[in-house]
C-alpha cells in the first residue's frame, strides 16, 4: 500500500534501526512509486576544470546507469513473480528524514531527489516500468547524514564483495520449477542427455557448472543458453505466460514466419510437452557429429577442443544452418541426413586443437565459419 502523504510534505513508513560500527543505519519499507520519486543517482560524471581543462575532476561515487539493464529489469517487474529480496540502500539529510522510536516510523519529506542511491540504481530505474496496479513495496536501508567518504565506501563493499550465482546452479534450479518454460526444458533436455549411456552428451554436461569428472566438458549453462536461442526470443516472458496460466491448458501463441524460422525449436516447444523431439534432433545432430570425429568428441584431452565450449557453440550455430535446410516440414531430422552434412566437411580430428581454435569467442567463430565454409557445396546441392 502507498505510505499516505501527511500535509502533502511528509510521507512515513514502517521502519526499524540497527547500530552497526559505521553507525545508525534505518531498515524501511517503501512503495516503489514513492521510491522513483524520492530517489536519485549521483552518477559517476567528467567535469572539466575551467582554468586547466587537462585536469579531470571526479565527481559522485555511481556507475553509469545502463539502459539494456534498465530494460531487462523493467520488463522482470511486471513478471507474476517478481520480487526484490535484498535492500536498495539510500542516503539521506536529517532535514529531509526523521525517525520516530515511539511510532517505529520514519518521516521522510515527500520532494523529489531527498533520497541519494548507494546501492540499487538499476532496481529503480527499472521499477519506474512496473505497470501493475498492486504495489511493489520494497525494503530499503537509510543512512542518515552520512559523509561523502563513508557513502563511496559503502558503495565499493558492496560491489567489490559481491559475486554473482554460478550460472550452471541457476540453471540446474530450474528443476525445483512446477510450471513449464524453456529455462525447465533446457535443464531436463541437458540431464536427460547427460545421463543417457546412449547419447552423445553422456557424462558430458558438467551439471553444477565445474567439471569435476574427466570427461565433462560443457556446462549445464552453455549448454542451456545455446539450446534456449533456438526456443524463445524472451524466456522470461515465456515462464512469466506458463505461472499465469497454471492449470490450464493454454499455449503460447503460434510464432510467425520469421520469428518461426529464427527460433525453429518454438513450435515443438509450444505443443510437444516432453520435448522429446527436440532432445531427438539434438542426439541425431551431436551423434552424426561422434561418429563423424569420434576421438575428438569422446576424449577428453585439454588441448582438443570441439567437444568442449568452443567446439559446441561453434556446432550449435552451425546447427542454426543445417537444421532449416535439412528439415523439408519435418519435426526431426534423421540422424543420417546430419552424417551426410559431416562427411563433407574435411578437417581432420587433431585440427580441432586449441593452436587452430582459440578458446573464446575468436576460437568459435573460426570453427563456425569453417563449418559452414566446408559445407557449403554439399548444402547447395539438397
């Protein structure tokens, strides 16, 4: 619920205190509208000196605010599960924030730019999308007359200590998940083929992101987010459709053409609830590609690279390529129209090395265009 506004100058919300080495901080809980209004970023800006413009002042202690980012956020917002678990941490002038022991509240001047933001820039700037009619309260931590100095070293704590979640255990979650989306059908295809003693991922995938067994050599993550480029242009939005529409039988809208076309597995992702045929054309694919260099695939060895991150994302674009062209209406292609694609292209096992293919992103798009410069006599002639 909006904090009600006392004499159109003040607002109050519920808040607590904690004393801590660096001093009183207040624990509150605001409505996000009135936190976009009272809020602002003192962003990390260049000001030219008049008298010597050689020298370049530093002003302010924020990063720069990135708007791809401010996007993502603004859009996971309005997702049916939203939610801001940690604090977003402000700044604040006694003249514009007083707190009350008695009540538990603090009384904070209803005007714009009150509040300076340490921590949490992107989180607000992404909640100026939230287009519910709900509130989206959150928590926020206050410090009140903080100096400049402690402010930037609050502000490089936390982003100096803070370490993102491995993206393979992000992706392993997915499997506690009850509704449906391409996030779950990467996690279920990718230990599905990891487990598989038949299938040409087997003991591949390093599920947990480390591969600590001797033949895993790809991540649950890649794995996930190479697959999940050929299902869905927004998974979010895809997951965000499934949570609303649970217990029922509802699909996702049919792709158009070119939506259809950029990400081919849609269609079998909207109506083949198992995902069995696109866990098919993966093995059917990554088989024809084992029995084409079986050394190069099946042995781990750390100078080789193509059944390694190089080697995979280099096929699963190749794959962007071949599956369009191969698959004349069909939901799965055979195993043996890939192993004609394969047999054309001439690189020996040992060329997959490390010498020819950097690891990186340099590395992929080499072999990629090796693929595709190889087979592209063969794929003009189907």
């Amino acid at each position: 619920m909006v904090n009600e506004v006392i004499d159109q100058q003040w607002i109050e919300v519920p808040c607590l205190v904690a004393k801590q080495p660096i001093g009183e901080m207040y624990t509150a809980i605001i409505d996000s509208q009135e936190l976009v209004y009272l809020s602002f970023t003192d962003v990390r800006r260049l000001r030219d000196d008049s008298d010597n413009r050689e020298i370049e002042d530093y002003i302010g202690i924020q990063r720069e605010l990135s708007t791809s980012r401010e996007k993502k956020i603004g859009q996971y917002v309005n997702l049916v599960d939203a939610s801001f678990p940690n604090s977003i941490i402000l700044s604040m002038s006694s003249e514009d924030a007083v707190y009350y022991d008695n009540k538990k509240v603090l009384k904070i001047k209803y005007s714009q730019d009150v509040a300076k933001v340490l921590d949490g820039q992107h989180r607000i700037a992404g909640l100026q999308h939230y287009e519910k009619s709900e509130s989206f309260e959150c928590i926020v931590t206050i410090y009140i007359d903080m100096a400049l100095e402690d402010q930037a070293i609050i502000f490089s704590t936390i982003n100096k200590e803070h370490k993102g979640v491995n993206p393979s255990l992000v992706a392993d979650l997915y499997a506690f998940a009850e509704s449906r989306s391409p996030m779950k059908t990467a996690h279920v295809i990718a230990r599905a083929l990891t487990s598989n003693p038949k299938s040409p991922f087997f003991k591949k995938i390093s599920i947990l992101g480390k591969a600590n067994a001797e033949s895993e050599t790809i991540t649950q993550a890649t794995f996930s987010k190479y697959l999940i480029n050929y299902i869905s242009k927004n998974p979010q939005i895809d997951r965000n459709f499934f949570k609303e529409h649970t217990g029922k039988n509802d699909k996702l809208p049919e792709p158009d053409q070119t939506e259809a076309e950029r990400y081919f597995f849609r269609r079998l992702f909207i109506h083949d609830d198992s995902d069995l045929q696109i866990t098919q054309n993966l093995v059917n694919y990554f088989s024809s590609v084992s029995d084409r260099w079986p050394n190069a695939w099946n042995v781990n060895k750390r100078n080789m690279v193509l059944n390694r991150s190089t080697g995979f994302i280099a096929l699963m674009r190749f794959l962007g390529i071949v599956y369009p062209k191969l698959r004349n209406g069909r939901d799965v292609v055979p195993k043996e129209e890939f192993s004609k694609v394969f047999k054309n292209i001439d690189i020996s096992e040992d060329y997959f090395n490390r010498d020819n293919y950097k690891p990186g992103s340099s590395g992929q798009s080499d072999l990629y265009k090796d693929f595709v410069a190889k087979s592209e006599e063969y794929l003009k002639s189907i």
